[in-house]
C-alpha cells in the first residue's frame, strides 16, 4: 500500500487585502469579505510562477522524506498556469530536484484539481510497483481577471508529495474519484483570463461532486465523517469548503486545521494539497484524514489517509505551511497588477 | 540567453553544483576546468548549503534589457555555509531593510527570460533566512 514519504509546501510572501482590491473597483470591501469568506491572498512575485513553487515545496518534501531524489521514478507536476504552453514544468522541476534521469515525467491539467491527479497517479504507480517513489506536486499563481469575482480570491502556493511503497508519514488507505462534462470555468486557448458561470459553479459543479465524490469514498471505506480526525476539501473561496463539510456531516473543528483559504486565497491545484500540508503539521499518529479535490470542467478525487508514528519525526524538518503563513509582506494594488503582468509593457 | 548556454549552466544554476579539486579540496563555483590554486584538472561534483550570509550588496537602478521589469533590485555577494562566496540578487525584502551580515536563504526563482515568446532561465536567488 503506498504512502505519503514526504510533503512540503510553499507560500510566497507577499500577500494582498481584499480592501485594496475592492479600493481599485469602487467595490464594497465587507460584502466581498463576507460572501467569500477570505480576509486577503497570497501573491507570487515577478520572480515566481508555478516551476519556482514546485521545486520549493519539493525540496521541502524531500527533506521531509529524506531519501536520495535519484530514487524518484515519476514527477508530475499539476497547475493551469505552467509557465510554458510547450515545455513540461516538471522537467524543470525534476533537473532542479535531482531526480533520475529515468523519471516518468508529465504535466497535468484539470482546473484545480490537477494536483490531486498529479497524487492520485503517483498512488497507483507506487501500488502497482511500476515507480518506487513519485513525486506529485499541485502548484498554481492563479489567474482573476481585474474587477472579476475571482480576483479577491486567485492566489498563488504550491503543495509536494513524496509517495512510496512505504507507510511513511501517512498511509493513503483509499482513493475515489468522481467527474461529470460540467462546463462550470474555463479558459480558451490564448485567453489570459479564465471565464466562469457565476452562481452556475456552485450547486451543480462545486458542491454536486465533492459531495457525492466524498460520500462514496466513505461508503467506499465503510467510514462516518466522525471516524475523521481531519477533513480538507477544496477551497475556491472560505466559505465553500465549510458549508460542503456542513452538508456532510463534518463538523468545524474537523476542517479548520487545513482551512487556508481566508488568509491565503484559493491556490488552484494546490488548494486542498496545502490544506492537507497544514493538517500533517499538526495531526498525531493515528488519526485519519479525508481529502476531496475539485476541478471545474468538472471531477473531484477523494482520498483517505492515516497518519503513522513517523510524522513526529519529520513534522519539523521544514518549515510548515501556517508558519509560511504568517510570513507576509503586504503590497499596493500597483505593485500586484505589476507582480502579475496585467500592465502592458512597450516591447 | 541562448538556449544552450543556459542548458550547459543547469546544474550550476539549478542545484548549485561546484567542483571540488580531487588534489587540494578547493571548491570552485561556477565549476572550472583547472583549478586556479594547484592547476589539478579533476573534480568531485559537491552541491553547496542553501543558507549563508550577506557580506555585501549594490542596488540596481539601471538595468540591463532584460532586468528593467525588476529594478531597483538588489545584487549581492553572500557567503554561503561551508565559505564559497555567489553572487546573487536578493529578493522578497525591501531595499532599505537589507542589512550586511543578515543570514539569506536560496531560492528557486526566474532570473530573466527572452521576450514574451523565448525561454525562460530559472536559477538561485538569496531572500531572508528567518
């Protein structure tokens, strides 16, 4: 059975309040803050895209894992804004690593929850003993466009997963996935912005698959949300992720661990693996966790884990998620549209 | 920066690799062919600490083609663990909060690109250790 070996993540330090933005748009700050239920969100640098992120939270994986990177077999690296339209992320990311030259390397795309497939894959080549460790990382500086909804939220982080045929730090007991043609968010090609379907992502994207894909892991498993220790789910905004653990029977204090999005933002295909990153910082051997991703288009994967005795040892070998967290340094609306390229340059 | 200057100069930039003479044990980074203190022409691949200090910086405000995005920028000479010096720019802090002698970690980061249609070049970058 395979398990996580290792994790890390990765938050840039910049961050901005969803007062600034809504300052810029004439929009009112509180409703914003009230409907999404997030205070402010990360902002990567002009410096940073989804291969820097990736190959931070990897070496924090890595070092949690502490095995030789020439060991990894497979690295995939899943994000919507990979840097290259042609050229895979994760080549980048496995040459800065040091992997084995003979690493199965790809990038994945499904909205936000192409980090959870990066996992979901790396799980099954690990169990079907084709690849002895993988490593699947969930990265994304996502993109909003100005004004819309989505730019209070789209953050940037990224989340890595060393995978082995050992327990590691927590035993990955089972997977599901569930996916339908939902056309909730999308982005053409050469669009720079994504288009959504307003309150169309909701009901019938958001909540309609990581509710049903979560209810059939815990039929699956023969679980109840009360055997969970812990529960992340993914985190578009504050409020989703908590009321789609409400409709499931989950309480609060089962979701707050892993709860991000309010102070960072909703990180695409990192979002619920840096959730689940923030909840191994904290969890105790033993305890179990549920994890469901969600991606527009649309499909959720689900995972339980159990967490072993070996988490004491590695909790602390790099630096956890909250403590990025707080490191922050706050930025003017100016300075972000530049970090993000939507001022248009003289050539 | 062509595409094969900067694939020769990967495992530098990417992993910070140096050469450890096989002779005399002197380091060298960037790695070199002969080793300027015994003239050996063997190495060992050693990769350096990612930590170290700020022994010194200069600030960029006017920037060559390829920089201009990111000036005023800082360019520093840090000492990394283990005494090889770099050269890098310091990034994620303020200008006037940089201070000599500040323990800087590594990072990944883009360093510059070729135009919106050329590659990009990834390599090292110092932010604040703590």
């Amino acid at each position: 059975m395979a398990g996580i070996v290792g994790y890390g993540a990765y938050v840039p330090v910049h961050r901005i309040k969803v007062e600034e933005i809504a300052k810029v748009w004439g929009a009112d700050a509180e409703s914003y803050k009230k409907g999404l239920a997030l205070v402010e969100k990360s902002v990567p640098s002009l410096d940073q895209d989804t291969i820097t992120m990736s190959v931070e939270a990897a070496r924090n994986a890595l070092k949690r894992a502490k095995i030789d990177p020439s060991l990894i077999e497979a690295t995939y690296v899943g994000s919507e804004s990979h840097p290259y339209a042609v050229k895979p992320s994760g080549t980048v990311v496995s040459e800065a690593v040091g992997t084995s030259r003979n690493t199965h390397c790809a990038d994945f795309e499904f909205a936000c929850k192409a980090g959870s497939e990066a996992m979901f894959v790396c799980v099954g080549l690990v169990n079907g003993d084709t690849v002895k460790y993988g490593l699947a990382i969930g990265a994304d500086t996502s993109q909003g466009a100005p004004g819309d909804a989505l730019e209070y939220s789209a953050a940037a982080g990224a989340a890595a997963f060393v995978f082995g045929k050992e327990d590691g730090v927590a035993k990955v007991v089972a997977t599901h996935t569930f996916m339908t043609d939902t056309p909730d968010f999308w982005r053409r090609e050469y669009e720079y912005y994504p288009r959504h379907g307003g309150r169309f992502t909701g009901e019938e994207a958001y909540f309609r698959h990581v509710a049903t894909a979560s209810k059939q892991m815990m039929e699956k498993v023969k679980m109840k949300p009360q055997d969970f220790k812990f529960a992340v789910f993914h985190q578009p905004n504050g409020k989703f992720p908590m009321k789609v653990g409400e409709m499931l029977g989950f309480k609060r204090e089962q979701i707050e661990a892993g709860w991000l999005a309010p102070i960072l933002g909703n990180t695409y295909s990192g979002s619920s693996p840096m959730g689940l990153t923030a909840i191994l910082d904290v969890a105790r051997p033993g305890d179990m966790i549920l994890m469901t991703s969600y991606g527009s288009g649309a499909g959720s994967d689900s995972f339980v884990y159990e967490v072993t005795k070996k988490i004491d040892e590695v909790r602390d070998v790099a630096p956890k998620t909250r403590q990025q967290l707080d490191k922050k340094r706050y930025v003017e609306y100016g300075v972000y549209a530049k970090f993000r390229g939507k001022i248009r340059m003289a050539d | 920066m062509f595409p094969a200057r900067y694939w020769r100069e990967m495992p530098q930039r990417y992993r910070l690799e140096a050469g450890k003479c096989k002779r005399c044990g002197k380091v060298c980074f960037p790695p070199r062919l002969v080793c300027p203190k015994c003239g050996n022409r063997t190495f060992d691949t050693v990769r350096l600490a990612d930590e170290g200090v700020l022994k010194t910086y200069t600030v960029i405000r006017v920037a060559p083609s390829q920089f201009t995005g990111q000036s005023p920028y800082a360019v520093g000479i840090v000492e990394l663990d283990g005494g090889v010096l770099i050269t890098t720019q310091v990034v994620d802090i303020l200008l006037d909060e940089i201070k000599l002698g500040q323990r800087v970690r590594v990072e990944f980061r883009r360093v510059q690109e070729d135009g919106s249609a050329g590659i990009i070049c990834y390599g090292y970058k110092c932010v604040p250790a703590a």
